[in-house]
C-alpha cells in the first residue's frame, strides 16, 4: 500500500512519528509530500492508496478531490484520532474565541480533579494525547474548519462559538465555510449536545444539524462570551459553581489575544518625548499614560472591530495598527467600528493588503491614516502619533495592534508576529 503525509509542519510530522509505530504502517515506506521538499508536491496525490492531510492542506483542493475520484483515500489526523480515541471528545469551534474557550473549559475541568487533555488547533497536535486518555477521560478539541472540513464523526459534546466570514481566500464561499463547521454536530447522536450562542445565526443554524440536545447559550457582551460558554460546558458536566469562578477569576487569558504588552507612564523625566508645551501631568498631578496592546491572533475585520470597540469606554485615546495578508474579506465592519468607537484617532496600516483596509476607511475623515512598509515602522508611526494627543491633553493613550489580517505576507504565523511586536515595543526608549 503506498502512503504518504500531505503537509509535513507539526501535525505531519507528529502523525509520522505516530504511524512508525502502527503494525500495518511499520515496515512500508512513508512518502513526505510538502512545498518545500518538492514544488510539483500536489502533481501525482492519486497514484498513492492513503494520503493524510495536514489542516493547512484544504480537503477542496483540485488534485486531493481528483485523488479521491481516482480511488485514493484521503484522512486526516483528526478522523485517526476520531477513530480511535476512548474518551469523550468536546469539541470547540467558532470563527473566533475556540483557544480561548477550549484552555479556559481544561483549566476549569482540570481544577475540579477530571482525567482531561487539551489539543487540536491550539498548537498540540490531537495524536500526541491519545496514549494518555482512556474511557474515563475528557478530551478537549479546538477545531479549525480545515480540521473538521472532512470529518465523518462528531464529539460528544460540541460546542458552536460566533461565527461569521473567514477564511475566504481558500473556502469557495461563505456556505462551505459554513459547511464545514457544521461537522462539529452533524454527525451526532440523539443523547450528545451541543452548545451554542443563540444570538449569532451561523451558530444557530449549524446547531440544528445536530439529532442531539441543543443547549442555546447567551451572554451580556463580547468580552464576558467565551468564559460564559466555559462555564456553562463545566457546569453541564459537574464542576462545582464555585471551582469554576474561582477559575474564570483567576485566568488572564493567552497571549496575543488583547495582551497588554507594555505601559510607559510619562513623568517631567520625559520631557524628550513631550511636546514642548506640554507637561508630563495635568494640573491634578495625573501621568500620561500609553498602553501597548498585542491582539496579532485578530486575523479578521471583525475580531479587530471588537477589539477596538472593548477599548471606546475607557477614555483613553486609540490608535490602531492593522494590515497584513488578505483572506479576501470585507474590512467594512473594522470601519463602522472605528466610527462607532469614536476614540480612535489615528490608523497605520502596513502589509500586503494595506491599501485595500485603507479604502474601505476612507469614509471616516476624521481619522488620520498612514502606511508603513514594516511592523517596525508602523510602530515608530503609532509613537510618533502620540506627541498630538499628549498635545491635546490627552492623559491615556492606546496603541492597539489588532491586524484584522493573516500574517503569512510576513510572518511564520501570528504568534510569531505577536512576539515581533512585543519586541519592537519593549524596545523603545523613554
């Protein structure tokens, strides 16, 4: 039987090391298919009889849907996993939230004394836990829609966070994005759940797919939505009321994700950095304040819109840094945000689709746009737009870096362009 592994970054590589180990894979050979061992990688998928598909290895692709006419079967590390793991499976899904989500719910379960595993999209490949769970175990899953685009099961317990466009660069349409969601519970039987916020519509209508029980969650606001979903999934399952505040009480979220990545408090040192008619503080005695947020996981126009709408009430004024790799969405939501917010001030965009946010911007005259041709230089851009709010009176500033965009144009991803940030921020001189 001829095999190979389609995409050869964590998951493939994880996969491998797992199949060696596999009676039936141990003596045959393996054949790594990845763009960079072979730029003609894609040419000859059908001539094999198993091909595994890595996540970042889209199942609609021309040549793997001509490979599975010719008669070759296509897997994935999710569907092994699915076939054999023991445990209950929770799967967590959403355009956006399903980290955050998925390590609060493990934090939540794992305080309260449950057998449970974390892994999936959140960086552990799913294969690497299942020497540790048995029929007693709780296996928490974050999956992406490429992970669950061919999934023919579903997990026990599944659970629907907002959703909205994404991805729009490489699903057909908004339907087969919506689609391949909807694996999370399609497959379920009448005694799973699924969970699901009942004022997104995408997540209810993915919902009803489900022959399971349908649990419709609702939340105050954006910012308290995942930790109610959470707790709401802990809840179900048993945790006690009070493992689960003291939980969400104590959790500060993952990095990358509105992660206040440095405060610089301006005092009559500072008088290199304030204008000249400007003093460090008010008549009160009370500091400038500049806060330094790293929100690069904003892939999206919508999750950078609600970044910046967390940030309208605290009367600080914002200057936004975006841009990056297109996913051919729409930026309109990113502008009726800033017009909705009202502090923000100035916008630098830099990165591949720079010009294209900068469009759909241009009807807000009132903020004051620039392009820079690097993060270093959107940062130095954002700073030196301090010096006219300060002017002005400003006591609290925020540097937002929410790209609202992929960071492929730049980037190995956004953990690597987040730390980029936060490096070019701790060293600027005060």
């Amino acid at each position: 039987m001829k095999v190979a592994i389609l995409g050869f970054a964590r998951e493939g590589k994880s996969l491998l090391k797992f199949l060696k180990k596999q009676p039936q894979f141990k003596k045959g050979p393996i054949d790594i298919l990845d763009k960079k061992r072979d730029k003609n990688y894609l040419k000859n998928l059908y001539k094999y009889d198993l091909v595994f598909r890595s996540p970042g290895m889209p199942y609609n692709l021309p040549q793997i849907q001509k490979a599975i006419k010719n008669g070759t079967e296509v897997a994935s590390i999710t569907k092994l996993f699915f076939d054999l793991c023991p445990a209950k499976i929770i799967g967590i899904t959403g355009t956006k939230g399903k980290g955050t989500t998925s390590t609060l719910l493990y934090k939540i379960l794992k305080a309260a004394g449950y057998d449970v595993q974390l892994a999936g999209n959140i960086g552990k490949p799913s294969i690497d836990i299942l020497s540790k769970l048995d029929r007693k175990s709780l296996a928490i899953l974050e999956l992406s829609s490429f992970q669950l685009q061919d999934l023919d099961k579903s997990p026990t317990i599944a659970v629907v966070l907002d959703i909205f466009p994404d991805h729009m660069d490489v699903h057909k349409n908004m339907a087969e994005y919506t689609s391949a969601k909807s694996n999370i519970c399609r497959h379920q039987k009448t005694n799973d759940k699924v969970f699901y916020f009942a004022d997104n519509k995408l997540s209810k209508k993915i919902a009803l797919k489900s022959r399971g029980k349908k649990i419709a969650i609702t939340a105050p606001d954006d910012l308290s939505k995942n930790n109610i979903m959470a707790a709401a999934v802990a809840k179900n399952l048993g945790c006690p009321a009070e493992i689960i505040a003291r939980t969400i009480k104590n959790f500060h979220g993952l990095e990358h994700r509105m992660e206040l990545a440095r405060t610089i408090t301006l005092t009559k040192q500072h008088s290199h950095i304030l204008p000249p008619s400007r003093e460090a503080t008010d008549g009160r005695g009370e500091n400038v304040r500049m806060l330094f947020y790293n929100d690069s996981a904003s892939t999206n126009p919508q999750t950078a819109a609600k970044a910046i709408l967390s940030l309208s009430n605290n009367n600080s004024a914002t200057i936004l840094i975006a841009g990056g790799k297109d996913k051919g969405l729409d930026y309109t939501p990113l502008a009726h945000a800033t017009k909705k917010a009202g502090n923000v001030k100035s916008i630098i965009l830099f990165g591949e689709n720079k010009n294209k946010i900068k469009r759909a911007l241009m009807g807000n005259k009132k903020l004051d746009i620039k392009t820079a041709k690097s993060l270093e230089g959107a940062v130095k851009l954002a700073f030196s737009a301090t010096r006219s709010l300060i002017a002005n009176n400003q006591l609290l500033i925020t540097i937002l870096f929410s790209p609202a965009s992929a960071s492929f144009d730049m980037f190995t991803d956004y953990a690597d362009r987040g730390q980029r940030f936060k490096n070019i921020v701790k060293q600027i001189k005060t």
